[in-house]
C-alpha cells in the first residue's frame, strides 16, 4: 500500500530512525525533541531491534569531554607499562553503528565541533559513517542544540505530548534497512522536481545547501521503501515533512516589480502557423511544480510547533547578540596542571589530578633511571 502524505509524530521519528540507519552517510542523523520516559526509550529499542548484536547503539552522555571523544592516553595502562599507551575515543567505537546523545542542547561547542567532523569524514579514510541520534530535552524559551551540529542532521522529530497509548507497532524490519542500503542507488529524481524543492526552499528561507539534497534523498528512500523507481509528488512531500521543519526562516517582504509597459502587436513576438507565440509554454507545464511547491510549503507549516519555533529562536538570539550558556566558555579554576603545590590565589582552586597524571605518565620512564652526574632530572 502507497504510504500517507500526513505522517504522525510517531511515525515520523521511526521513519526518522529508520532512515538513519540505513543510509547515515547521506542523512548524517536525527534530531528528536523529547523528554527522558516510556515513549522515548520504546523509540530507542525499537530502532536497536532493527540492527543486528554487532551494530547495537552506543550511548554517549551530553558531558563527554572532548579527549574521550577522540584517541586519548590510557592513565590506568600507561603507568604500569611505563610507555604511552593510547586507548580508542568514542568515536572511533562508534563507526558503523548508531551513536545516541542524550541532552544534546548541553554539549560544549568544541565537543559538537568534534562530531560535526567525524559525520563530514563518513566514508572517508576507509571509516564507517555514524549514525547519529540526538536527544534535545530542551524546551521553548530555552538554549537549544549547536548550529554546526544541527546543519548535519537531515531529520527531525518531536515526541512531547505523545503517552504509551499513542505508541502504534512498528512496520519497519531489518529487510527494510537493507532494501534502502542496496536499492537507494537506482531510484531517481527529475529534473522538475529538483527545481521545485530547490525553489520551495528559497521561499522558505532555508539558508543551508544541504536541507534540498536531504529533501531528496528522503523522496528517494520513500520511493524505495513503496517499491517503485520514480520519485512521485507523494515522496516529496513526506521528506519534506521529516526534513524541513525548525530549518525555515520569515522572508522579507519585498515590493513587486514594476508592470511593463503594453507594446504593439508589431512589437511583440511573433506568432507561428498555428497562430500560438513561439515560446509558449506547453499547457499545463508550470501549474504542477507549484502545486507541488504548494504542497512542500504546507508540509513545513504542518509541523508541531516545537520544531517550527526552534530555528526562529536561534535566529532570534543570533540577530539580539544573546547566547544561551550551553557550550559558553568560562574560566575554570579546576584546569591546568600547577608545576608544584601551591595554594590557588582565587581561593577555591583545585588541582586536576585526572590531567596531571595523563601528562606526567609518559615520563615515569625516565624517573625511573639511576640519575647520573651527567643527566639533569627534573622531578
């Protein structure tokens, strides 16, 4: 059967998941607005049924500093080995498989900058791409997720408001992820319809590149997953519903052009045999791309209005110069390694005793050496 054109809360952010799972190397991930519960953890197990025991999801706390993120010095496996011993970073672990953030809107700026990269290297430098589930437990008024993260994220979804009761059974299995992993490939667009999503967006005011080559890349999949080789009206309009909300922008109202003054009929372009102007569009050639713009513009205002007023708020705080404090860099009298014990001049500075060691395990080598009149140790 032909999939709906409406697609409820629910439905969209399974059909979100789904699609970035199978194909995280175009979608990139998925931006879900819900709170810790039932609804969002049935979300989450359902999608992790659909992969198989060596692809399971990796949770990764909003808090992660940024060497865990990456390949960082093993303190516990340096020290006694007495050499530098690297350990793998989150990321690294989390190639080909789904990568969940919870509290996505506290992560520091320098830690989404992390994973903006790791997402721009999919399938790059032979590294499976991430598949990347975001958690936003924020609500209206409050500092929402980074920018620079957000613009990598096809997809988005809301779950407030939903109960248990409202959860309906999934129809997604493990066939679809690999028909859409395998048969992504051969289903095209037309040129018309690139036109028009590309046009859709301009009247929208999306500022991102990357939101049209989403739009059609979910048409795509929805085509797949219906089993035909063409993108219809229907597809374009379902992607642009998972694709377009909290991404739009008011557009400033412009005045319209001067009419143009009539000219003569010796002036104007000349007519052919049948007695029609040699230019003239083909009946009925135009009315469907903005019918089917229409329909997009519809699509993105069909949204809940979580999602509709995240991108102005952001937008809002841009242009006011206010910033949430999510990611804000402040100074920090707990950091840095002190080269000798030494009461802080604030008054309530503390040693990190977790970086200290990480810099001075390399070195126990050395320390360990019989000293000689020759060799200056510095201890």
């Amino acid at each position: 059967p032909g999939l709906m054109v409406t697609v409820g809360p629910w439905d969209r952010a399974l059909l979100c998941g789904v699609l970035t799972l199978a194909r995280p190397d175009l979608f990139g991930g998925v931006l879900i607005r819900a709170a810790q519960g039932p609804v969002l953890q049935q979300l989450l197990t359902t999608l992790d049924g659909l992969t198989p025991a060596a692809e399971t999801a990796l949770t990764m706390p909003a808090s992660v500093s940024p060497d865990r993120l990456q390949a960082s010095l093993s303190v516990a496996r340096s020290l006694p080995e007495g050499r530098p011993i690297y350990q793998a970073g989150l990321l690294e672990d989390a190639e080909g498989r789904a990568l969940i953030v919870n509290g996505v809107e506290r992560l520091t700026n320098e830690a989404a900058a992390l994973l903006s990269n790791a997402l721009d290297q999919a399938n790059q430098n032979s590294k499976q791409p991430i598949a990347f589930i975001g958690v936003d437990e924020s609500y209206i008024g409050e500092a929402s997720m980074s920018a620079i993260l957000a613009e990598r994220l096809a997809f988005r979804a809301d779950l407030h408001g939903l109960r248990p009761v409202d959860i309906s059974a999934s129809v997604f299995g493990a066939a679809d992820l690999a028909k859409l992993r395998s048969e992504l490939v051969r289903v095209k667009a037309s040129d018309e319809a690139i036109t028009t999503v590309a046009s859709a967006c301009v009247t929208l005011g999306v500022r991102s590149l990357q939101v049209p080559i989403f739009c059609l890349h979910a048409a795509r999949a929805m085509a797949v997953l219906d089993d035909r080789s063409a993108v219809t009206d229907e597809d374009i309009t379902i992607a642009c519903q998972l694709v377009l909300p909290g991404r739009t922008q008011p557009v400033p109202e412009t005045s319209p052009p001067p009419e143009p003054e009539p000219q003569s009929q010796s002036e104007s372009e000349p007519e052919d045999a049948s007695g029609e102007s040699a230019e003239s569009e083909p009946e009925g050639q135009g009315e469907t791309g903005a019918a089917l713009e229409s329909q997009i513009i519809e699509a993105a205002s069909s949204a809940p209005v979580e999602l509709r007023t995240s991108s102005g708020r952001r937008a809002g705080r841009q242009r006011a110069g206010i910033s949430g404090r999510s990611g804000e860099h402040v100074i920090a009298f707990d950091r840095g390694r002190p080269d000798r014990p030494m009461k802080s001049q604030s008054g309530h500075g503390r040693i990190d005793v977790l970086a200290t060691l990480r810099a001075a395990s390399p070195l126990q080598t050395m320390r360990r050496r019989p000293h000689g009149d020759e060799d200056l140790h510095i201890r």
